[in-house]
C-alpha cells in the first residue's frame, strides 16, 4: 500500500496546475534555464573588410599550412590545389614559394597513411621543376629510405614510385650524396627480403617478410624495375655524353671540363668538412669507379643470390628480375675489380 | 599529433607483434629487425637534419621505433651497437627540441638498455645528470630525477657499489662547489638527501656533501642542507620502521588458505613467494645492525663548519637568509656547538640582541641559547646572558606564558652548565614557585629541583629540601667545577664481578674438592656461554662493548645505532652518568674546596665528612682496582653483558621502593629515555609550561575528551558481530558452537529422540565418554 499511495502522491503533483497570482510575475517551469547573461563589453571578432577573395600567394600559403590538418581528405584535397597552382602557373613564372620551403612541409607525407595523400603527393612532385630538386636530393632521399623499410606495404609501394621520380629528376646527383648509395642500396636488399650476408641459413628456411607484403607481385614487381632504374643511375657509364662535349674545345685545350669548377651546388660536399665523421656507409661515392668497388663487395652477391630466385618465378617478377641483371651486366662490364 | 590508424593499417604496421615474434626466434626475424632498424636509423637523420621542426607523422612514429629497438636490443648486439650512443647523442644535444613524449621514450629507453646490461650504470647517470640540471621541462626533470634515484638504487641493492658511489658523489661536490651562486645544487642536495634517507649513503663523503650545501650562496640550497642535519636523520629512522614493519605476512593464513582454495599454480607460486619473503625477513632479522653514524658525527671538522655557518649566515650583514631560515641555521649551529662542545665565543654575544619578549619567535632563539650551552663555555659569557633572560621574561609584569618560557630556558641552561647562574639570582628565581600561575610555578619548581641536585649548597637552607640537605650533611652532594670531567667506566661491572664469584664458588662446592679454584669461568663461558638467547632479551647489540672503555661521552659522540640499540646505549648513558656521581662523591675527600657563599654552615657537615673519610677511601680503593682487573682482563661477551643488564635492573632503586612509587619512578626513567643526548632541544619544549598558564574553554576540553574516542562510537556493534568481525581478520569462518547453534532443528531432532531411547548402559557409557573427552581436551585432544 505504501507504495502505491506514494506513487499516487507523485502522480498527483505531476497534473497540479501552478497557482497564477495576479500583479506577480508566471512562476517559472522546472526546467527552466537561465540564459540570460551580464557582460561589461560585446566584442566582435576582427573581420574581414576586404571585399575581394584573398589573393593566389595566401591561398597558396594556407593551403600549404593545411598539409598538417588531421583530415586525409583535406590533406589531399590541399596537395590537388597545390599541385594545380604549380602546374598553372605562366611559364618561366618562379614558384609561389621556393622549393626549400615546400620540400620540408611535403616530406613527411611520404609516409602518410592514406593512400589519396600520397599518391596526389607525387603529383605535386612531378609537377615541380627538376633542376630545383637535385639540391634537396640528400633530404629526398632520406625520406624515401625511410618510407622504404616502413612497415605498410603500400608505403612501401608508393616510395617505390617516389624513388623512381627522384632517380628521373637528378639520379646522377641521388646516387652520389652522402649515403645515397649504400644505405640506399642496403635499404632496397633488406625491402625485398633478401639476406645480406651469406649466412648459415638454412635452405628450407621460409623468406620472413615484414608486414603486409601486398599479395600482388606487383608490388614485388615494380621494386625490381626500380632496383634496376637505380642501378642503371649509380652503374651506367656517361663518359661518352661527356666525352662528346669536350671534343668542342679547340687544340690547346684539352679536357677543360676536368678543370673548371664544378656546376653543382655544395661542390666541397665531399670533403665533409662540418658534418659528423662519416662511416663506410655514408660516405659520399662520387665517382662511378668507387660505386663499382663497393657494390661488388658488398651488394653483388646478395643481389644476383635475390635474382636468381625472383627469376624463377617468371612473370613480370622474371621480366623486372632480368632486367635487373642487365642493368648490372652492362654497369660492371668494364669493372676488373682492382681499382 | 596522433590520428586515427584503420584496422587494416594497424595490422600492418604492429610493431609490437614484430617485436614479439623477434624476442621468441631472432635469428629468423633478422632481416625483419634490421629493416626496422634502417626504418629507425632514416628517422633518425631526418630528426638530426632539423631537430626543432620535425613532427611525428606516418603510421610508425619515431617513438615507438625507438622503443621497440632498445626492447630487442639485446637480441643483435652487433647491429645495435651503435644504438645506445645514438641516443645519448640525441638526447643531451636536443633534448629542448624534443617533443616530451619523445623525450621520455629517450630517457625510458636508456633505462631499459641498462636493465638489459647493455649500458652500465656510470653511462647512464653521466648522461642523465647533466639532463637533470640543465633541462627546462618540469616532468622531465621529475622523470629523470627518479630514474637517477631508482637506477642508484638498484646498482647499491645487492652490495654497495663504492665506486659509482664516490664517482657520483664527485660530481655532486662539484656541481655544489663550481659554482656556489647557482640554484643548480638543489639537486644534489635532493639526491643526497633521499639516498641518506633509503640507508644507501652512510658514510661521511655525502655528508660532506651537505655541508657543501650548507655554505652555498643560494638560500635555497643552504637551507636543504640545514635542514638535512636538522632532521636528516630522524627522517632515515622513521623510514626504516615503516619498511619494518609494513606488510607482515600472515603464513598461518595463507597456508590456511592454500587448504581449502582450489590448487594452482598461480596460488602455489603465491605460497613459494610469502615463504621466501618472510625467510627473508626473518634473516635481515637476524642480521646485526648496520652501524649508521647520525650526520652530526660523520662531520670531519665541526669546529670549523660551525664557525663557517657562523659567520657566512648569522654574523654576516649580507646574508639574504630571512629569519625563519637564519633561525634554522642558527638551530644547526647551536647543535654542533651543543654536541661537539665546541667554542665559538661570537654566537653568545649574537643572542644578546635577540632576547626580548618582543622578537619575533624568541622561543626558538631561547631553544638554540640553550641548545648551544655545554660544559665547556665559560660561566662568565653565559652569566650576563641569563641575567638578562631573567630580566627581561621573568617579573611580575610579564604574561605568564613569557615568564615560564623564560624560567625554562634559564633552567635548561643550567642543566648544561650549572655554574652560570649566581646566588642571588637563583634566590629570586626560585621565589617564583610561589606564583598564582601554574605554567610559572612549575618552571620554577623545575629549577628549584634541578639545583638540589647539582647545587643544593646554592640555594636556601630552607629550599634544599630533605634530601639534598641530607646529602650536603654526608658529604654526597658536591658541586661540580669548571672544566671538571668525570671518569668514565661500565656501570655495574663490579656487580657482574661478584655475580662471576659466586658463580665460581657455587660451582666448585657442587663438583666437589677435586677440582682447583681458579679462574675457570673461561671454560665455562667458551662452551655455550658466548651467546645469550637473544629471544630472552630483545635488546642487545654484540658492537656496545665498543664503547666499554671509553669515556662515556666519546662513546656517544661516536655513534649511534637504529632505534632499538639507541634505547640500550642511552640506559647506559644514563646510568653511567649517575655512576659518575657517585664515584666523585666518594673522592671527594681529596679535595678540599668548599662553596664560598655558605662556608660557615657547612662547618659541621664537613666535621661529618672528615669522621667518614678513611672508611670511603678504603672502599674506594678496593672498587677502583676490582673494576680495572675486570674490564682490562677480560673481553666482555655478549652474555656478560646481558647479564650485566640483568644485575643493573636488580640492583636499582627502584626495585626498594614500594610498588606504587616504583611504577611511577620508572615512568619518569622511561620519560627520561626518551629523550637522547643527540636530540635537539625545540622551541615547544621552551614553551611548553606555558599550556598551563590559560585554562581551557570548555568547548576545548571536551574536542580534547572526545580526540580518542572517536573511532569507538562509529558504529555500535553487537559482542556477536564484533566476535564475528575478529575471527574474520584472522581467517577463520565459524565457531563449532555457531554452527551448533545455527543448526536446522530438524536436522537434531532423530539425535534427540535417539537419546531417550538409550539403554541406560548405554547412557552411561556416553557420560563416561564425555567426561573423558573433557579431560583429554575435547575430541581431538591436547596433542595437536
């Protein structure tokens, strides 16, 4: 009983009708909230009293800015913007901002998770003139090292594409920066899951790969044609372009393009006279005849060890794989392993 | 930044299943490892190109790279190699640009390679410390702090590591001493601090370190080093009865438990861990006490730290110290003057200028004033500092509470050095007990009676009392003199001699007369005598007998134990003291000085003296070399001196008195030890007569009536719960007699009806049962 009487009581109140008194204010409903608020000033934001839009540079810097957002889509969609203002721009036209300002912000979504982000990624990229790159190429390439050891797969791919753009741009200049061609190379093995040394593995010991390797031989393809496009940039002889050059000179000159200065920026580089001591591996391998001695020493074996294998295979694995070899045929062709 | 991962990518970037899979099979992850470790190495040069403007980006942050190689580190030795050094590199030259998660994975990292042995402990904390003063960032430093701490710790755990002791001490020293203006110190006097606190440094290098701290120019870090003297000690103490007594482990219980709970392995391995636990206990128990000296002692040269204190912080116009630090500085001071008994002429004439009632905290000026008396500071200096006390406290006009307090300190001055009060003063001291207030009469009256025992010659004829008249009569009481030291030696020993004696004599009239009287008790002690039970008598230390002959004072300034040696040595102490009276009593003879100011009554008494003489010299001379043969002949063992304790607690006082007046004089003796010559005297003790001046609000009286009842009236419980609650706590369930009690009565009634219809053999073979089974103790008996 009691508690039905109570529950009747609480019913009750629900359906009582307010008492309205005449002269006073309505009685305020229960849930009545308090909106009402004090304040000594009203302050309104600054706002724009330009009636035009704002101009292409700020765009450009905005957009630039927006590269960090946490949105991919708005990454990407910035990156398209970015892209179509460098490509629309009038010819001969400088860039809205210098490519040392661009390449820092660009770089880290190389290893961007979305797919989208990165593949506009390199359109921009493309869309950048290639003379302004080979510069920047000791930072490019060290991003592309490490979007290839990352773990994702696709990553993984798309530094793939990436590398191959740097090579088109300035592979001359990628392959002869400090680490450009050890750690390079030693990254692309490890990438295709090849052992280094020739260890005492077992011969029914499974390949481990890392992650996710993208079930596709494409993937497995594409690096192999890379590996060869890098090796053909680090191996190939261009004495004959060069040679073709200094016949012009006339008779008392004679291989003046061995003599004058250098053409490149940093032409000192390789005497390394402010950064840390360098180790075989970051050393600087300028010369061709260098990049011979240690890719026999120390790459050749794994490498055709590797091949090998991926031939077997056929395919387009077997295609990219033999051309590879050839690319590491022609390269070494003249090396007769003493200098 | 961190943004959201899929569930597909988050499966393709695991690093924590990569890192698993390598620590289960390395050799086979290699390759995995070593791309992940190129992976690491890019990271890390694009981080080192532009420290300030890298952001975490991409799937695979540089963090967890990190993380996860010092986690596999000790799989490739050989490819990490070059690992640790990149990260100490990282961190002590960018660690401002690192962001803080980062940081800390650093910091977490290196720790981690020194848990896997890769770094050793003198790498890491010469990377960490100069982290820890240099960084900007709060939680950094917090990090780092503990981390240095923790990994000192564990480097000391299982033997102390004396030369990353003394490295790191180095360069504690010198952070302190470079450059002495610098706030940097404070971490050192931090670090110090702890590791004294843990027991890990005892020795005198960190408390030279202190001292350093304590003449630095910073306030900050002189008064961490103050402090750390002040109260360094007692925090070390405290410490070590908490660590004692936490967690006993209760192995009835859990064995208990293990009976009735299901088995497992986990529960077995509970079991295996309680057991080595309290095995461990039991022989840390067992093991002596470390000799850890208090700060005070460990001092190399106090005189000269005292004077440097002195003058750089009190004395010195120039100090910026405020008044609550010069005070504590000043507490220091007076303390090593106290202790040491050093002399330092300046710091009396520095009171002067302090003592009125007006000074803000006098009472801790007062405090330090007699603090810093000894028996050694000229009565002269001390003479004008009491006159003026008594001047400016002690007269009718003041509050009672200034007048008790004032009362008080001149008492506690003489209490260390009687000779600083003169006749007249102490007559009108002493007139004090007549006051209305009773905080006032009190202080007087502890004056008055501290003066019948040192000096009754001093006071009235009329205030001496029973006592010390009688004393002055029989030639007992006798005033000490400047500079005077007594002799020193075991209290009690001569009663040990005799016990040793009887023994022997006891022994040979039970053998019979073959064998020769002679010193056997050797033998004796050699077979089993060398121990004692240390289960009869909790209270031992086999090291007191360091002190045995030396002065009694020398033995205490040399050390002092943990707590439960420390009450030993203060008994001692204590006794000593009073053996010393005695034993100047009884030469008194020798000399033939008298107070000045009551010679002409004293005529008489020293008629009595002289009629004594011969009689007390004879027997002085025969305890005099009784002693030397004991203690010089012979090492005291461990048994002696228990027994030695034994005799001394038979053959006191107390044990004459009748059992109402003995409960109340051990409860003075008691009092009496707790208080330890290395403690300070505070300020609340200066004032604490003072309480008794303003009667309490009724309001007060009851909030203190009610302070140690509260946790009782909370809840009221019934016997039954509250009988229930206690077997609870010691993991019992019911009672036979509950369950008897609790049982269905259906389930008793086939019992009963059963009962009726019993032969009436059968009846009596029950009964007879029963009364058996009383005997035997119940159904399963007395046995078990």
């Amino acid at each position: 009983m009691g508690s039905s009487a109570k529950k009747k009581k609480d019913k009750k109140k629900d359906f009582q009708k307010p008492k309205l008194k005449v002269g006073k204010a309505r009685p305020k409903p229960a849930n009545f909230t308090d909106t009402s608020f004090k304040s000594k000033a009203i302050v309104l934001n600054q706002q724009s009293l330009t009636t035009a839009a704002p101009s292409a540079t700020s765009q450009f810097a905005h957009h630039i800015s927006l590269l960090t957002s946490r949105t991919d889509s708005q990454r990407r969609d910035s990156l398209s913007y970015l892209t179509t203002a460098i490509a629309t721009r009038p010819t001969n036209a400088p860039l809205p901002q210098p490519v040392s300002v661009l390449l820092p912000k660009l770089f880290p979504l190389t290893l961007d998770i979305s797919n989208g982000v990165r593949s506009q990624l390199l359109k921009l990229l493309r869309a950048l003139p290639p003379r302004d790159i080979e510069d920047h190429i000791g930072n490019v390439i060290l991003w592309i090292r490490a979007g290839v050891t990352n773990l994702a797969a696709e990553i993984r791919s798309s530094t793939m594409d990436m590398l191959a753009w740097a090579l088109d741009c300035a592979g001359d200049a990628l392959v002869s920066c400090a680490g450009g061609w050890v750690k390079t190379l030693k990254a692309l093995i490890i990438m295709q899951g090849w052992p280094m040394e020739s260890s005492p593995q077992a011969w029914s010991s499974t390949k481990t790969t890392f992650g996710k390797l993208g079930s596709d031989g494409k993937a497995l393809a594409k690096s192999l044609t890379t590996l060869a496009a890098f090796l053909e940039a680090g191996l190939h002889d261009r004495r004959q372009e060069q040679g073709m050059q200094s016949m012009s000179w006339g008779w008392p000159l004679n291989h003046v393009e061995q003599h004058m200065i250098s053409r490149r920026s940093n032409c000192f580089a390789y005497l390394n006279l402010f950064g840390p001591p360098p180790d075989e591996e970051s050393q600087i391998y300028e010369d061709r005849g260098d990049r011979q001695r240690v890719f026999a020493n120390r790459f050749r074996k794994p490498i055709e060890l590797g091949l090998e294998a991926a031939k077997q295979g056929g395919g387009d694995v077997g295609r990219a794989s033999a051309r590879v070899q050839k690319a590491i045929k022609d390269g070494m062709k003249d090396f007769d392993g003493l200098n | 930044m961190k943004r959201k991962v899929g569930a597909l990518e988050k499966v393709d970037a695991d690093l924590s299943s990569l890192q698993y899979k390598v620590r289960r099979d390395p050799t086979s992850y290699r390759e995995d490892f070593l791309g992940q470790y190129e992976q690491y190495e890019a990271q890390r040069q694009i981080f080192m190109q532009a420290p300030a403007s890298v952001t975490d980006t991409g799937i695979v942050s540089f963090r967890d790279l990190i993380d996860f190689v010092a986690h596999v580190a000790d799989c490739y030795p050989i490819d990490t190699a070059q690992f640790p050094e990149d990260l100490i590199q990282l961190v002590s030259l960018h660690h401002e640009h690192l962001g803080s998660e980062l940081r800390e994975k650093v910091v977490g990292s290196l720790v981690l390679l020194r848990r896997k042995d890769i770094i050793d402990s003198p790498r890491l904390l010469q990377t960490l410390f100069p982290l820890l003063i240099s960084t900007p960032s709060k939680s950094t430093r917090t990090l780092l702090y503990q981390k240095c701490l923790s990994d000192l710790r564990t480097s000391n755990a299982k033997t102390t590591n004396h030369r990353l002791n003394r490295t790191f001490q180095t360069v504690l020293s010198n952070l302190l001493t470079s450059d002495r203006t610098s706030p940097k110190g404070l971490w050192a006097v931090k670090i110090t601090r702890e590791l004294w606190k843990r027991q890990i440094w005892t020795e005198s290098k960190a408390v030279e370190i202190m001292k350093e701290a304590s003449l630095a120019e910073n306030e900050k870090i002189v008064i961490g080093g103050v402090r750390f003297f002040l109260g360094g000690d007692k925090e070390r103490e405290e410490l070590d009865d908490e660590s004692s007594d936490e967690d006993a482990i209760d192995m009835g219980k859990i064995k208990h438990q293990i009976g009735i709970n299901k088995k497992t392995k986990k529960k077995a391995r509970q079991m295996e861990n309680a057991v080595a636990t309290v095995k461990r206990k039991e022989r840390k128990k067992k093991q002596p006490h470390p000799l850890n000296f208090s700060a005070f002692h460990l001092l190399h040269d106090p005189q000269g730290f005292a004077e440097d204190l002195f003058f750089k912080h009190l004395q010195n116009t120039k100090s910026r110290l405020n008044l609550d630090q010069k005070l504590l500085v000043l507490q220091l001071v007076s303390r090593l003057v106290g202790l040491h008994k050093l002399t330092i002429m300046n710091l009396y004439s520095y009171f002067i200028k302090y003592l009125t009632p007006r000074q803000p905290s006098v009472t801790s000026f007062l405090a330090s004033l007699a603090q810093a008396t000894h028996s050694l500071v000229p009565p002269d200096v001390l003479e004008s500092l009491v006159k003026k006390i008594a001047d400016e406290f002690v007269s009718e006009a003041v509050a009672p509470e200034v007048a008790s307090a004032g009362l008080n300190t001149i008492r506690e001055i003489c209490v260390r050095q009687p000779l600083a009060m003169n006749y007249t003063l102490l007559q009108d001291l002493v007139d004090y007990r007549k006051s209305k207030d009773k905080g006032v009469m009190m202080a007087a009256k502890g004056l008055l009676g501290l003066y019948r025992e040192i000096a009754p010659g001093m006071l009235r004829k009329r205030d001496r009392g029973k006592d010390a008249t009688m004393g002055l009569r029989s030639g007992e009481r006798k005033e000490q003199r400047f500079g005077e030291e007594a002799i020193g030696q075991i209290e009690g020993l001569e009663l040990l001699e005799k016990w040793k004696e009887e023994e022997n004599q006891r022994r040979i009239a039970a053998k019979g007369d073959d064998v020769e009287p002679g010193p056997s008790d050797d033998d004796v002690d050699d077979a089993d005598g060398w121990e004692f039970d240390e289960d009869s008598d909790s209270d031992s230390g086999g090291w007191q007998n360091v002190s045995s002959d030396d002065d009694a004072k020398d033995a205490d300034r040399i050390g002092r134990p943990l707590k439960k040696a420390r009450h030993d040595r203060r008994t001692s102490v204590e006794t000593e003291e009073d053996e010393e009276d005695e034993e100047e009593d009884q030469e008194e003879d020798q000399e033939e000085d008298q107070e000045d100011a009551e010679k002409d009554e004293e005529e008489q008494d020293q008629d009595a003296d002289k009629e004594n003489n011969p009689d007390q010299a004879s027997e002085a001379a025969r305890l005099e070399t009784a002693v030397s043969s004991l203690a010089t002949t012979r090492i005291l063992t461990p048994a002696d001196l228990a027994k030695l304790q034994e005799l001394r607690l038979a053959a006191s006082i107390n044990n004459a008195l009748p059992a109402s007046q003995r409960r109340r004089a051990a409860a003075a003796h008691q009092a009496a030890l707790q208080r330890h010559v290395d403690d300070p005297l505070t300020a609340a003790e200066i004032e604490g007569l003072a309480s008794l001046s303003s009667k309490n609000t009724k309001e007060q009286r009851i909030a203190i009536a009610k302070a140690g009842k509260e946790d009782k009236d909370e809840v009221k419980k019934s016997t039954t719960a509250r009988r229930k609650e206690k077997k609870q706590e010691q993991g019992k369930s019911t009672t036979n007699r509950e369950k008897a009690r609790k049982k269905n009565f259906l389930m008793t009634l086939g019992k009963a009806k059963g009962k009726q219809k019993k032969s009436l053999v059968d009846r009596g073979k029950v009964l007879k049962a029963h009364k058996e089974r009383g005997k035997r103790g119940g159904k399963r008996g007395n046995k078990g």
